[in-house]
C-alpha cells in the first residue's frame, strides 16, 4: 500500500508501527456552528482510509477530535447571550448527527479540548522545563521556534524565509515574544471569557497543542498516520510536530495526509468566506450517499469544485449502483436453481478481477475515482449477467463481492431494497400488461410498453422461457 507522504512529497509504502494495527489521528471540525460540506472531505476521505485498512484486515485506532475551546465559540456564545459550553455541545451534537447521515464509522474516541486541559498543561511545562518554551509578563506561554531544528520539515519551509515573511509583525509588534514566529501555548483570559487555572495564569490554551496532547494520550508518542486538509499543514501541523517532538523527544508521526480543498466556483468553501453550503443544507435535498459518492469521485489530493451539476451527476452514478442492487436483490428473491454454471463461474473470474482493479486503486494511495470505476465495471458484470436464469450461488456470490467493495467507500447501496421489492413488482406488471397487448394483437400497445420501461434503462428480452428483463 502507497501513502503520499506530505513531509517527503513522495509515494510512500505503508509499514505500520505495530503488524496488524494502524493509529490514526484526524483533526476534527471547531465546533460553533452546522459543519459545511468542505469540513465533511476530511472526515468522509479519512473514514474511507480508515475502511479500507480495516479491509485489509488493520485494526484501526482512530482518533478525531472536536475543538471545543476558540475565539469563534466564544463569539457565537456571546452573541446568544449563552455558555461556550452549550454552544460547543450543540454544534457536536449536530456533526455527529450529519457524520451518522454520511455513514462516517464511530471514531474509536473523540476527544474534546476542555476535556484535556490538565494534559496540556502537562505538555507545557515539559516544553518550559526542556527550554522550548517561554513565559513573558502577562503570563502568556510561547514556544520558542528557534530553539527545534526541524521547525519547517513539513510545510517544506526554512526558518529565515518564514522570518522574512513575518518581519512586518516583528516592527509593529507589541508582545513580548522573542521572534514573530513564536507561537501560544497558553494565553491569559480576557473578561467574560471560559478559563481554566495554571502555573501561568487564569486562561486558555493555544490551539495548537491540544491535537499534541490528545493524539499522545489515545494514541502514544508516535502515530502512523495524522491526517486533515491541507489548510493545516501550516502553521498547524508544523506547531505539532514542534511540541510533540521537543516534548517527547521521539518521532511524532510515519505519514503525513492532506486532502485537497472542496470549492465553490474555484474558492476554498469556508465559513470566514460566506460561500458555504452545510451539510445538513445539501442532505435535505439529496441522500447523504450523495454526497458521500461525489467527496470520493475525486482523487483527495485534487481539488474538487463542488457544484449543483456535478451533484447531479453523482446523484444519477450513485443511481446506477443502487439499481444494480436492486436488479440482483430482485433475482435473488426469485432465483430458480442452485447451482453454477460454467458461463457463471468464468463470470465469476471476471467480477474477481474488478476486486483486483478496485484494491489496486486504493493501494494507490486511496486512489477511489478509480476504485468507483471499478466497482461500475462490476456493476456491468451484473447487469450484463445476472437474469431469471441465475444460479442462487452465483447471484449471492457477485452480492458478496459488491457489498464488500461498495462498503469500503462506505455507500449502502442496499438501503431501497425494501424499496426495490415494490419496484421489481412493478417491473414484472408492465411486463404482464405487455404480454396480455400482443395475446391480443395489440402490438402499438406491447412497444409502447417497452419503450417505457426502456426509457427508464430496462430492456426486455424474449426468450424461449418467457420475456426476462434487466438493466442497462
Ligand atoms: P475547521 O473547523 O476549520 O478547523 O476545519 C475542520 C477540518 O475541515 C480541517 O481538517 C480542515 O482542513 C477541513 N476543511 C475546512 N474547509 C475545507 C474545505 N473547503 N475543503 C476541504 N477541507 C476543509
Ligand atoms: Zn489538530
């Protein structure tokens, strides 16, 4: 299996760090409003990672934490006249219901920041008594970015062009910090603001060391994977590596992943913009599988540009994988005979090397526009083969193998089959109605029927055992 590894630039082979395991880490959403749909590309692209190391047999560890403690919430909170706590309680509760819609797994924990906050402190005072980090007056803690050589191995930035950057800040500054790169562990409270005590002040921690922390406590010192958009490389995954290595004193993380952005007419979609759409917007006026199937049509690492086309789009290829389903469902319920033939067992060969074609997609890191070109390969497989004729055996066996994949991107395509029964009945009606026009010579009336149903993709075919009929 290869990861594009985002500190070397480069496809690498995945070795875990226990055979057998993988402990992933994926930074979650700051909750004080309804998560936007680019908030849902990591955790849908992270979810698929994470399903398909499970296919490959991986016991996954998968960590995803929730921000709970930021100016943004703060903001909101005041606004409503309420406690952050109630803001960021509700905004959770509320993802967790979209993450549910979107058939994302339950992460093996998900960590709240204010829940932590003794753990960070703890960090802290390693990085002080290590001599990475400073106190100045106000009791603000910083970490001090000259004193880690590293600083930059991610973001693929050097010290002396960062400091350049930031030299304006440097002249204006008014804090106390020895270089503008410096960043927050700790900050002291402003009025009105959640706090909690420490050896430094009453006050908050920085964003940053909190993912330092929880990914250390659920996860141990060193990870394999940490994962989030790109947005996050820097500063933010910098400033972890940062802490976690000078405070650890060991190697925080194997593999580096970065989704690329979800935009909106060629701009980053972001609350901050106003040029976002939520999530819980989009799936009340499509299935959440959607949504899902349009995140994975797109290699992670390319930008997608979401519009109502293209939602379109995915919603009439995801149709397509659901009426496979039905179609076989349908023959299943009414298979006649047990036993394979020997046309469905090279069929069988040939639906085994669409799972060759899928598992070589993903194996390319998580490549799952391929992977779903594969699964369509499989679906024609099906479509082309499956009939009243079909052996039991055959029929469960090319199921086995769609659920199997199809489940790896996480879309339940068989959720209409209740659905699907009244459909098939509906099919085989029309199909009765048209036998009954041509007994009466009423044949305008037999090719109006099949053209119908031919709109809706089902072709009819006269056999000597009767009329059979599948999909396009
Ligand atoms: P935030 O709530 O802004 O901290 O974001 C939570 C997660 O969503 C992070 O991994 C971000 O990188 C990611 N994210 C935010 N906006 C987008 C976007 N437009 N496209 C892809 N990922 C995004
Ligand atoms: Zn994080």
């Amino acid at each position: 299996m290869k990861i594009f590894n985002t500190e070397s630039m480069q496809l690498e082979e995945f070795k875990p760090i226990t055979p057998g395991k993988v402990s992933m880490y994926v930074c979650g959403p700051t909750v004080y409003n309804l998560i936007h749909i680019g908030n849902a590309r990591p955790m849908i692209v992270f979810d698929t990672v994470r399903r398909y190391f499970e296919y490959k047999g991986y016991q996954v560890n998968y960590v995803s934490n929730f921000t709970d403690v930021d100016d943004k919430i703060i903001k909101e909170a005041q606004e409503e006249g309420v406690s952050s706590e109630e803001i960021s309680e509700r905004y959770i509760k509320e993802c967790r219901k979209d993450m549910e819609d979107l058939n994302i797994e339950p992460a093996t924990v998900n960590p709240q920041a204010t829940h932590e906050i003794q753990g960070m402190i703890d960090m802290i005072r390693t990085l002080i008594d290590k001599g990475y980090a400073y106190v100045v007056d106000d009791g603000t803690v910083y970490f001090e970015v000259d004193k880690d050589p590293n600083y930059g191995v991610l973001s693929h930035r050097n010290l002396d062009d960062l400091q350049s950057g930031f030299r304006q800040i440097q002249v204006t500054g008014q804090d106390q910090k020895r270089s503008p790169l410096d960043f927050v562990l700790w900050k002291p409270k402003k009025e009105g603001e959640p706090y909690w005590e420490s050896p430094w002040c009453e006050g908050r921690p920085g964003w940053h060391i909190e993912c330092s922390v929880m990914s250390r406590r659920y996860l141990g010192e060193t990870i394999d994977i940490h994962a989030g958009g790109e947005d996050l490389v820097f500063p933010h995954h910098e400033n972890e590596i940062a802490q976690s290595e000078c405070a650890n004193g060991k190697e925080f993380v194997h593999y580096w992943m970065h989704n690329a952005f979800l935009n909106i007419d060629n701009h980053k979609m972001s609350k901050s913009l106003g040029n976002f759409l939520t999530v819980r917007d989009v799936n009340s006026h499509y299935d959440p599988q959607v949504l899902r199937y349009l995140m994975l049509s797109a290699h992670y690492r390319s930008p997608l540009n979401f519009s109502a086309d293209l939602m379109e789009a995915a919603k009439a290829s995801y149709g397509r994988m659901v009426n496979a389903m039905t179609n076989l469902d349908f023959h299943i319920a009414n298979a006649k005979t047990e036993g394979l033939t020997e046309a469905e067992q090279k069929t069988l060969e040939d639906a085994a090397a669409c799972r060759k074609e899928f598992e070589a997609a993903m194996d390319d890191d998580f490549n799952t526009a391929d992977a779903i070109s594969a699964v369509f390969d499989l679906v024609k497989v099906i479509n082309t083969n499956v009939n009243e004729d079909s052996s039991l055996v055959f029929m469960n066996t090319l199921k086995k193998e769609f659920m199997e994949l199809t489940d790896v991107l996480g879309l339940i395509v068989e959720r209409q089959s209740a659905a699907s029964e009244d459909e098939a009945a509906r099919i085989e009606e029309k199909i009765r109605e048209r036998q009954e026009a041509r007994k009466n010579k009423n044949f305008a009336k037999a090719d109006q029927i099949r053209d119908e149903l031919k709109a809706e993709g089902i072709v009819l075919e006269d056999t000597r055992e009767g009329v059979k009929w599948h999909r396009e």
